[in-house]
C-alpha cells in the first residue's frame, strides 16, 4: 500500500469512528496523558502543538495554562468534534492536515504532543522530522508508541534515529503504549 492509501485509509477510518471515538478511547487517553504530564510543565509561554488531537481531549488538560493550543488532524470529523471542546477556549485553535507535511512555516512549538500517531503514518522516522521541523530548540515532544506495533527496543531506537533525547518513558502495564517524554536541544 502506498504512503496517501494508508493515510486515507487511516483518514477514512476514524472519521467513521468520530462520533464513538470518545467512549471507546477517553479512558485509555486520559492515562497516557497523566504519564506524560507527570514530566511536564506547561506554564504562560508555553506554545502547545497537539498532532492527532482527535477530538480534542488533550485541551482540557494544557489549555488553561499555555499561550497557546494548535490541534492537528487528518480527520475533519474529529476536528468536528475538537471544534465543540475547543470552544471552551480561547486559546485553541484547530488546523486539519496531515502530520507528515505540516502548514507551519514560520510557526514553533516548544511542546509537542503526538499521541497515537506513529503507528498511523507509513514512515515513523519522517513523521518525526517534521515534527522536529515544527519544534523550537529546546522543546519537549511527547511521542506514545503502541505496543502491538512497537516492541520498546524498536521504539527507543525511533526516537534514536529521530536525534531525540529520552527524558523519560513510561511503560506502565495499564497502558497500550509506551509514552515517552524527549527533549529536542
């Protein structure tokens, strides 16, 4: 399958799911951001990219205290639904677009959230230049990798390849994923 018929069939996919997405993946969300934000601190400067935000149940945990939120997702269903929770601040904005070519050009993060995007997109490593691209030296990106698709050893050595340092990484029995905190410098 070539890179555009898995993205779209990815695309396809969770906007098929959009309006169950929340009862079938909340609980399971709210955990991985609980382990990344544990090594985090989101403060009044803090310009916040959330890629794959889906429906946008990050917000509520990082908007109230950045500068500012960007959502990012291939889905516009999701976004839909990101749109309602969005709205709840003032800070958030919401962009559709695929993680592997993003719209920013002259636009910098200094933290990066990429929940439950790797194992979506057909080449790991150039998701993560791209976000590196769209990443201020320094930064924080926080990259989960799925567990049925990433034994740990492969996952570190992602991040490896990616030039990104492990700040820290949690492997929690009670989540599907690793999630791990790296410092871009």
């Amino acid at each position: 399958m070539n890179k555009w018929s898995q993205k779209r069939t990815t695309m396809k996919r969770y906007d098929l799911t959009a309006e169950m997405y929340e009862m079938r993946y909340a609980e399971e969300q709210a955990a991985k951001y609980k382990a990344a934000l544990e090594s985090l601190n989101i403060n009044s400067d803090s310009k916040v990219l959330d890629l794959g935000c889906g429906t946008g149940l990050l917000f509520q945990h990082v908007a109230a205290e950045a500068q500012t939120v960007v959502g990012v997702d291939v889905s516009i269903k999701l976004l839909r639904q990101a749109k309602k929770r969005a709205q709840e601040f003032r800070n958030v904005h919401l962009v559709q677009a695929d993680a592997d070519h993003l719209p920013f050009k002259n636009i910098h993060f200094n933290i990066i959230f990429a929940f439950t995007v790797l194992q979506n997109l057909p080449k790991p490593l150039e998701t993560l230049n791209e976000i590196k691209r769209n990443a201020q030296q320094p930064s924080s990106i926080v990259v989960t990798g799925l567990k049925k698709v990433f034994s740990l050893e492969a996952f570190q050595e992602l991040l490896r390849d990616a030039g990104l340092q492990v700040a820290s990484l949690k492997d929690d029995n009670l989540l599907k994923c690793y999630v791990a905190v790296t410092v871009r410098n």
